[in-house]
C-alpha cells in the first residue's frame, strides 16, 4: 500500500470529521444523519487502514 496516498486520506478524513463537528448546527436535518454516517464510515475505514499499514 502506498503510504503517501493513506496519509493524504486519513488527513482529509479527519478534517472532514472535525468540519462536520464543527457545522453540526448549521447544517438541515436531513444531512445530518447521512454526513454523518458518511464520516463513521470513512472514519473507520482510516483506522483499520492505520492499523493493516503497522502489521504489514
């Protein structure tokens, strides 16, 4: 796995996490919930990729 593009990713990934927390209260009810599952999901995906890049 390429190390440069994973830390690109978690980097995005985690900036998009802290702008949805960050804009919570801003953004309509029926975006909330999607952005937010969007942003578990890819939160997820970035720590299992930390954690297949340390054993690999």
């Amino acid at each position: 796995m390429n190390n440069e593009n994973l830390v690109i990713y978690i980097i995005v990934v985690l900036c998009l996490g802290a702008v949805l927390i960050m804009s919570k209260d801003k953004l309509p009810p029926r975006l909330k919930r999607g952005m937010a599952l969007t942003a578990v999901v890819l939160i997820a995906f970035a720590f299992i990729f930390i954690i297949y890049s340390l054993l690999a």
